[in-house]
C-alpha cells in the first residue's frame, strides 16, 4: 500500500472505494491476503 500509516477505509476511498468491504475483498483477490495482513500496524 502506497500511503504509509493510512487506514484500510483510507486507503480505500484513495481507490475510489466507498465501502472499505468491497475494497478489502477486491484487494483479497488480486494480492491473496487482505490489507491488514499486508499491513498489520493498520
């Protein structure tokens, strides 16, 4: 995730995402972990 020390809903709209969901299972798709394995200080 590009924004250092951004929040998963952050990051989510940044991605033209209104619901962190839908972002988090897109994400979960394309990379095979969810944000929050990828980042886990968020």
């Amino acid at each position: 995730m590009e924004y250092e020390g951004a929040s998963v809903a952050r990051a989510a709209l940044l991605a033209g995402y209104a619901n962190p969901a839908n972002f988090a299972t897109a994400f979960r798709r394309q990379y095979g972990l969810s944000p929050r394995q990828v980042r886990p200080g968020l």
